[in-house]
C-alpha cells in the first residue's frame, strides 16, 4: 500500500503532539507501507508569522509573505523527520519546491498546475518517509507560491493523486465529517461515509474539517480521502469517495457565520443587475444567496445577496464605484449575519426538506428573512446570534428523532 | 557603486530595528549604488529553533537541522524586503539556494564552493535591492546546507566577490574592530584600518567581530571589507584591506575564555606525540598551545596543549581511546582557562612585545603558566578569573600610555 497522511496544526502544536503523530507514522511504515506525509505549520505559527509582517506593515508584498509563511511548514516537517529519526524510522524532510508541487505564479493562493514527485518517489525507493511541507510549491520562474486556505489538504490530495496512493488520510483534531459541528451540537453524528458532491458542498457552506479545493482535487482523480482524528485514530473517521454515502437524504447541517447581506434599491432588472456582479466578480467577491423582489414601479425592484464578511469593504468599495453608471437610488448592508444550511442529494426528491426545515425553526420562533434552495442544500440566513440556536433546532428534526 | 550590506542579528532583532536597517538600505540605493543585502536570523531566533530541535531529540540529524536553522534568515529576509517595498524602495528576497551559494555536502558548516548569482544580478537589473538570506546554501544534489558559525559574513563576502562589488560592509552591533573587547576595557578604540592577517590572526584568537571564514575569503578575493555599527553608521567603522593598517606593531588584545588546558604524562617525544596529535586532528580537535617539558627520565617528559572547550568531550575520548597503544601514564584537563593574546605584525621585530606582555601581567600579580609566541601573536593561558584584568593590563601597557 502507498498512503499520504496530512497532520494538521492543531495535530503538531508541540513537541509532545508531534511525537504522537510520529508513532502513527512509523506503525503505518512498519506495516510494509510507503508513507508520504504532508505538514502544516505548527499550531499558530502562520497566525505568528502574519503577526510579524503586520508589525512591518499593513499591506506586506504578496511574494514576501509567501516566503515568511513558506517558514511555517518548513519548521514543522524538518521538526517531524527529526522525530522520525530519533525513533530509528528513516525520513527525510522536502520543502514543496523539492517534493516538485508545480503551482501558478500567484502569490496567497495559488492552484496546483503538476506535481512532479521524482524526489518523493526517490525517498520512498530509500525505504524513507518523505515529510513534505504543505500549503507551499513553486511557480515557473522559480519563485514560492503559498496555496491559500485549506492548502495542506490540496498538497496532500495532489500528492496522492500525483502517486497513485491507495489512500490519503487527514488527520485533524476532529473524528471525521460531522451531521453538525459537534462544538454547537453534542449529539451531531461523524459520518462513516460521504460524497465528494455532498463535501464539497459543505465545505462551500461553512463546513472547516476540509478544504473544497481540495475535495474537488480529489473527486477530480478519484483520491480515496479519509478525515480522521489524531487523537482517537482507532475510531475510524469519515472516507470520501464517489460511490458513498447514498440512502440518506440529509447529510448535514452547516453554518457560515461571517456573512453580510446586501441589499440594492432601484436597480434595473437587466442589464444593471448583471453589470453589478460582474463588478463583484471582477473584484473577487463571491456572492451566494440572491433574492430578488420585482418593487411596483419600473426601477423599484429590489435586489438582496450575501456575502463573506472578509469582502464587506471591497463590496462597498464596488457599490460606490458603480453607483452612478449603473443608476441604482441606495444600498445597505447588513452585517453580523449567518447563513445555515441543510445538505444533502434529497433536496429536489419532493420529500419535504424545506418544509420540514422552516418547521423547525418556527417552532423555535425563528423566521428567516432570506431563504435559497439548490441542488444540493437549502439555505437560510439569520441574525448571527441565532445561528446556534438554529443549527441545533434543524439538526435536531433531521437527526434525533 | 556596487555595494553588499550585510546586518547580524542584532541589527535586526525587531520591526523597529529592521525599519533602521532598511532606512540605512534605502539611503544608499538612493545615491545611485545597486545594493545586495545579505541577513542573518533576526535576535534569538536561531537559538529558539535550535531549543526547540532539543525538544524533540538531543541529537537532531544534522540535514534536518538544517532545514529547520534555514527558516531563521528566510524570515528575515522575507520581513526585510516587505519593509523595503513598503518604504517604496523595490526589493526582492532570495533564499540561499535562490541566490546560487554552491556549497559541499556537508551540513552544519558548509564551505561555498562557488556563486553563481545570476538570480542575484536580475534583480538588480530590475532596480531592485536584493536581499538574500545569509549562513545557508545549496549542494550539488539540491540539498539545503548551512555554513556554521559567522555564516552570514561568509556569505556577504563571497556574494561580493562574485559580483565584484566595490565594497562589503558589514553591519553589527559594534562600532568596529576594536584594539580590545570594548565591554571588558573601557579605553579600546576602533581601528580605522587593519590587514586581514592581523584580523584573521585576531578572529582566531577570540575577537568575535568577524569569522576566520569570511576573511579568509576576502583576502582571497581581496574583498574590501567595512566592519560598521548599525545604531551609529556615521561613525566610520573598521576597512580591511591587504594595504591597510600598518605602523603599528601591537593591533590588538584577544581573549578566548573557552579554553581546556590538557597535560599528557609520560609520552614518547617521537611518533607517540605525533601520533596523539594526527588523532585529534582527524577527530577534528584544533590544538594551539603547545607546551613541551623534556623531564629526565626517557619516557618522563610532559605535553601541554590547549583545546577548545567545546572539544572537551571529544579530547577525554580520543586521549581514552589511544592511551593504551601509545603508552603515556596519564592525562589531566584544566577546564574554565583563558587564553589572553597580543596580537600584530611587530612580533617578530625583536621590539620587546613579549617582555612588555609580561611585565604588565607581573606588575597585576598575574603569573601565566603558558606562553606561546608566532609570526602575528604572543599568547598566554591563565585561569579564566583572571582573564578580563590580563587584558586590562596589557592595553594599558599598549594603548594607554
């Protein structure tokens, strides 16, 4: 067998953690496996490191913060092939440039063009585990790119794709995919199974355990990816994979929590509307539920979206630049919002999903204003201060009954 | 002019220093020069890394520390560019692999083999100050290496040897090359000039300002190199230079507080000490003071020699290890010595250096077992209690009258 194993932060915060990590990786080698293991950085060290350019300055170069946070990683996987070392487990330790992680030149959140794994396959051949560094690869030219939110997941899923890994397990400090997240409700189940269709759209809507870059790099070339827990391994997590999981409509219930919605008055149906986001677009600001209500006058209509919160002032920054062209009377936004989801194949199946969601939360005296169904989940956002409240209510009709 | 700054850890301990730092780097690009900037780890870094490589195992693999060594001026550099490009000066940071330091395959002190900076030359091409992190490099098999102690220096002169720069100014936290360490002699003062014999004489020998490696190189490549304080550039600093600094005998007053004195009894004065001294070489133990006392006996005389403390360990193994097959009685280290020198050209010259030494040590009380003398130094080792008043001594007798 051939497996990746990704350790998240959180696995690796201290020497003790990394110890424990190290003793998963060499009974998984002693079993006669090839081992590739991807690190991220260290517990906060990223968030350390960020501090450290933001006491420079505001607005540090894209190029120079890959280079500081390219760092992070490098720490934590010679800190990881040491331990192997120590533990008598031959390993050798490759920044991404050297486990040939090929991205686009794009600096924060760059994709992964190719991996090229000559050395990783090298070290394996030596009867090594090779300790890569997550989050990181090189462009064309030569320069380090850092791949975004979530990067370690793609580096590891692209790496097992890369080498036709029977498996790529996450370790994280959770013990798979949950129903909910099991800090808002305790009775929220780990999935045994998923989709990669019903991952990826949990991970869109706020589920962190895994990336959807990476889910979609998975389903892409069919990577069989196993969330599991670090601290609790035997309890065996969450496979994701293109055959599993059917049989239940609903899979999960999510929830986004730094979410803002915009509302625009007098904006004209055609196209004004579509010359607004395209504008958004431009800018790199995703938007997701849309409301449209049509108004009584020809330019009364009214148009509501949400929006992540980290795109509150280049949002305003576009309303206010467009304002004038596209001739619209006013906009608002309003903040501290969150957008609850409910995830699942079943949405269109006519079985009452809906109904059976805005039941709940109107027995919990919650009425949304905004409401948006798709293929694969039916959202709702609420005031922030509700949203708890909300996904333990939903989880709660779906789940434990 | 083409100029290389290179600032030590001091110099770049924190936002505040580092914003010094490049203010210095900015000015200088202004009047025109292309500028190569080389960095060390900022303050406590490197130890901080090294502490926590201790966390994990007391003896680290040495290619794995050097991963891990190899973040400390990564971060730097990375930090040190942001800084410029925020001020509005361009710059571009280059690791050491980026900015072509060859080096063996040896890792924890590595020695360049060859620059090839073209990296390094497009960047300045551009109009870009180009900051390379110091004290690491690259093998032929595209492993990362580091170059021991004083790395950075090492780098700064080899990188302005390779692209012929008119000077290599190395920016540290003291004023310059002192006549003595000026935080044990109130009165030491900077050379204005001094040769690199005299300076490598005097780095061998305890002054910490500047690394053998890094003088050897500018000799070599007769690299002008500028030894200046960070906190007070105007003040001048130290040049080195082959023509530089003669006139006066006595240059300067060294001590090296690391110091084992060993006594090996009853060794043969033919091949029983040539072979003694053939195994600590191999075991790379540098001897310097030797001392030989014939005895009356054939087998009765006694060596001394000092080693570095750091060696100790090493020393009792190899002098174990060997003692049966050359047939001594007995070995002795005298730890915690100190090894006061004067260094100069006008050793030689008969004008009573010596005599001067040892009067002013006489006139403290202080009665040196050993003494040594060469082309450029006179040596003593004393108890290293006594070491800070010897060299007060002889300054005075040198530099204060």
């Amino acid at each position: 067998m051939r497996i990746v194993m990704k350790f998240g932060g959180s696995s690796l915060a201290s020497a003790i953690h990394i110890r424990r990590a190290a003793d998963l990786i060499a009974r998984q080698r002693a079993e006669g496996d090839d081992v590739v293991v991807v690190v991220s950085a260290q517990g906060d060290t990223t968030d350390d490191l960020i501090e450290k350019a933001r006491e420079i300055t505001e607005e540090p170069c894209g190029r120079e913060k890959d280079m500081l946070l390219c760092c992070g990683e490098q720490m934590s996987m010679a800190l990881m092939a040491m331990q192997l070392e120590a533990m008598g487990c031959p390993a050798v330790s490759l920044c991404g440039w050297q486990a040939g992680i090929r991205t686009e030149s794009r600096h924060g959140d760059a994709r992964i063009l190719k991996v090229e794994p000559d050395r990783v396959i090298r070290a394996l051949e030596e009867g090594r585990v090779a300790v890569v560094a997550g989050f990181q690869g090189i462009d064309g030219t030569g320069e380090l790119t850092t791949l975004g939110r979530g990067g370690s997941d793609t580096t590891a899923v692209a790496l097992a794709a890369a080498l036709g890994a029977d498996a790529c397990r996450i370790y994280t400090d959770v013990s798979g995919v949950y129903s909910a997240d099991p800090r808002v409700v305790e009775r929220a189940r780990v999935h045994r199974e998923i989709s990669y269709d019903e991952m990826l759209e949990m991970a869109a809507l706020g589920a962190k355990v895994l990336h959807s870059r990476a889910v979609e790099l998975a389903r892409e070339h069919n990577v069989r990816v196993e969330v599991c827990s670090t601290f609790s391994p035997q309890s065996g997590g969450t496979a994701l994979g293109s055959e599993c999981g059917h049989g239940q409509p609903v899979r999960g219930i999510t929830c986004d929590d730094r979410v803002d919605m915009v509302t625009v008055a007098g904006l004209g149906a055609g196209p004004e509307t579509c010359g607004l986001f395209n504008r958004l677009a431009d800018s790199g600001v995703s938007i997701d539920v849309i409301i449209r209500s049509p108004g009584e006058q020809p330019r009364g209509g009214v148009v509501s979206f949400s929006v992540s919160a980290g795109d509150r002032e280049t949002v305003r920054a576009v309303l206010n630049g467009c304002r004038e062209e596209l001739g619209f009377s006013a906009f608002s936004v309003q903040t501290d919002m969150a957008k609850v989801s409910v995830v699942g194949v079943g949405m269109s199946d006519g079985c009452g999903v809906a109904a059976k969601m805005l039941r709940a939360l109107q027995e919990g005296d919650l009425r949304p204003q905004y409401i948006t169904t798709g293929e694969l989940r039916i959202s709702v956002i609420l005031p922030k201060t509700c949203a708890s409240r909300a996904v333990r209510l939903i989880h709660s009709a779906f789940f434990e009954e």
